[in-house]
C-alpha cells in the first residue's frame, strides 16, 4: 500500500484524551459496565421547540437554497442588535458573521488574522481546541498559567511577561471550560489594559457560556472594554445557551475589516452555514428566553450537587465554578499513591482511567487542558446520575493507599 505523508500542520495536533477517554469508556461500556459519563461538553437539555419548528418551516418553505457567506441579513441583524449601543460601540450587520458553530469562527479568526509564527497567548487551563486551531493556521500558542489558588483568575503578571513583539491575539474565556472561572470588571480591566498597551495585539473573547453563570453577573468584554470595540473580537453561539450543539451554529462579533477578512476564510471552507440552522438559531435569539433562567436554576443545583460531594473526598482541592457547567478540582494530593491492584498514580491519565476503571465514571484528564494534576467532570447531566457518580467515585478515592 502507498505510504501516506501526513502534512507537517498536522505534526503538533493530536488526537486528544477526551477522544482516547471515550475510547476507554465505550469499551467499558461494551464490557456491560454502567458508566456514567462525565465528560462530555454539552448541555442534557433538549432544543426548544420553537427553535425547531422555524428550521422545519424553513425547509417546507424552500429556503434551502446556498446562504451568504456570512450569514442570513435577518440572523447578522438579530446578532448585531444584541450588541449594538454596548460600551458605546455601533454594530450592525458588516460587524457580524454566522459560521457552523463558534468553534469554526475561531478558526476563520485564526486564519484571516495569523502568519507563521505569529503568536497567541491562552490562559491555561482552557478548552483544548484553542491551541489546536491556533498551530493549524501556522501560529504559536503562549500558553500562560491562571493562579488556580485564587480560582483561576488571570495572572496578569505573567501575561504581561508573555508579551512580545509578535503577540496577535490575547484569548479569554469567560466562563470558563474548564474550570467554571467567571472574569470580574477588574480581571477585564487589567487584561484590556495589557491589549491597549500593545498595538500589535487584540483580545479574543470566547463567550459561549455568557448565560450559565450563579452567585455573580457574567461581564461582557462588549460592555467592560468598549474603549478595545475597534480591536476586540468577541465569538459566541447558540450550541450551549440552548442546547443547539448539533445545529452547528455560531457568531462573531467585531470591527468590519476582520469580520470581513473572516468572510474571506469562510468562503473557501463552508460557503457559510446551513440556512436551516440560522432558521433555528434566529427564532431562538429572539424569541422566549425564559429558558435561560430555568436552565440556569437546574444547572447551579447540579453544580452545588457535585461541589459539595468533591469537597468532601480527601486529596482532592475543589474551587466552586461561577459559571459553565464545568468543575476542575486538583487530585495533586494523591499522586503517588496506589490503588487497590498496586497500580501507582503517576499522571492525569492514570488517574481518569482508574476513576473509569473503578467508579465507572468518566472524567477528562487536566492535561487536555493544559492544567495536569487536575481533572475536568461536566456537570450537564441529571442529578440521579451525578449522585451515583459521585458515590462511586467517592468509593474509588477512599480506596486509594498512601505514597
Ligand atoms: C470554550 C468553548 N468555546 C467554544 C466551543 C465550541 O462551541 P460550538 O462550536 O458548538 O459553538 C466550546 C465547546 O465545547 C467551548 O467549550
């Protein structure tokens, strides 16, 4: 058989350990184990049925036709309204662009805006595809640590440091996957203060978790950072707000020769997004969002639920998210140690796979996120099944023995 010659882009990029712990499970699973998944990225909750009767009226009215590059006009509208005025900024549709989900806004970002080498700060921990997509546009993810002490807030000392002449991008994430972090008028302030200082540089703000926050107001970078409009972009989407992951659709928000540089991009990727999608996406933009409120309600009791049962296993140190329905407690305690097959728990991966292996449980390992000794479990699943899970793991922890 001809060799096949993988190309260089694709060097740095593997295939991650959220891929091999599903992996694990199904087998698991296969095996006629009951597992519990706690890993996955995305809401239990269903797509509210307005959302999908649009998209069905959509398609039994013919508009299943090629959409524009960048969006439907009545969707950039909707978008732009949600933002425009914000921080004193005007946005209308020339600063707007729809893609197949936020995740492909990122990467038309990314290409429109990094030359080889070029380089990208992300705080860790973060959401694994950050510095996946920013090395396939050819660029060089600086990855610099938040103080998980203080709960994951920006360490703006180091980012400061991490500056350089060839810094494109400064990424944030709030709330934030992994870690449930939430970003304070101050956090923003100082961040923008870095950004205003290097002209070279434009923020990145990932806010796709805006409407799951508890106990504080989420802050937009569109209202705390008005004076950054003309060098900020903010990206966002329907998939986690309200539970439209597989409608694959997403939005940009930032000044017209990026969002049209964007275009560029987009054009010779998907040739914009399913118009059946933007349908689903324009009717639940604009139509009852009492939803939001609801889900938010049943999401802090899961998060309450699992936050006061990790705090209460031995070894593990548990921060209580804000936001995102993500928890990333540290298991830095027990390293080390061993479980009850004499096998010792040297590195993130050991520890998930004796988690699956003795709680049936899947979590995600903190190395995928650039933050090891730590482990990530979504909390978007119902309360019977978080309690087992947290019964069993509790179970597979206190059988561990000491270094
Ligand atoms: C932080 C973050 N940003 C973006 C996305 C991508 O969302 P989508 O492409 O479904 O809009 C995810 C999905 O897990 C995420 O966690």
């Amino acid at each position: 058989m001809a060799k096949f010659i993988k190309a260089d882009r694709l060097a740095e990029v593997e295939i991650s350990a959220i891929v091999l712990m599903s992996e694990a499970a199904r087998q698991r699973r296969a095996e006629g184990h009951d597992v519990i998944n706690l890993g996955i990225g995305e809401p239990d909750f269903n797509t509210p049925d307005h959302a999908s009767a649009a998209a069905i009226s959509a398609i039994h009215n013919h508009d299943t036709h090629y959409p524009p590059i960048g969006g439907k006009p009545e969707l950039k509208q909707a978008v732009a309204a949600l933002y425009n005025g914000r921080g004193g900024s005007k946005r209308s549709a020339e600063n707007i662009i729809i893609s197949s989900g936020s995740k492909y806004t990122l990467l038309n970002a990314m290409l429109a805006s990094v030359n080889p080498g070029d380089e990208v700060i992300v705080l860790a921990p973060f959401w694994t595809s950050y510095a996946d997509i920013i090395r396939l546009c050819g660029g060089v993810p600086i990855i610099v640590p938040t103080d998980a002490d203080r709960g994951f807030r920006p360490d703006i000392k180091a980012i400061q440091s991490a500056m350089s002449p060839r810094t494109r991008w400064l990424m944030i994430n709030s709330p934030s996957n992994p870690s449930g972090a939430v970003l304070s008028a101050e956090d923003l302030r100082a961040v923008g203060d870095i950004v205003a200082a290097h002209d070279q540089c434009w923020l990145l703000s990932d806010e796709i978790y805006e409407h799951i926050v508890y106990d504080i107001d989420f802050i937009s970078v569109a209202d705390a950072l008005g004076d950054l409009a003309d060098r900020s972009l903010i990206i966002n989407g329907v998939s986690k707000a309200y539970a439209m992951t597989g409608w694959r659709l997403g939005y940009g928000v930032g000044p017209a020769p990026l969002i049209a540089a964007m275009l560029t991009a987009q054009a010779q990727g998907t040739s914009g997004t399913t118009t059946i999608s933007q349908a689903a996406a324009l009717a639940a933009l604009t139509g009852d969002q009492e939803i939001l409120i609801s889900r938010q309600q049943s999401f802090r009791s899961r998060r309450d639920l699992v936050f006061d049962h990790l705090r209460g296993m031995n070894g593990l140190t548990v921060s209580k998210p804000q936001g995102a329905f993500y928890i990333f407690p540290s298991w830095q305690n027990l390293m080390g140690w061993k479980t009850p097959q004499g096998m010792t728990l040297n590195e993130d991966m050991d520890f998930c796979r004796y988690i699956l292996d003795a709680a049936d449980t899947v979590i995600i390992p903190g190395s995928s996120f650039a933050m090891p000794g730590h482990f990530r479990i979504s909390y978007a699943t119902d309360a019977a099944s978080l309690k087992t899970a947290m019964a069993r793991m509790s179970q597979a922890i206190a059988a561990l023995q000491p270094a």
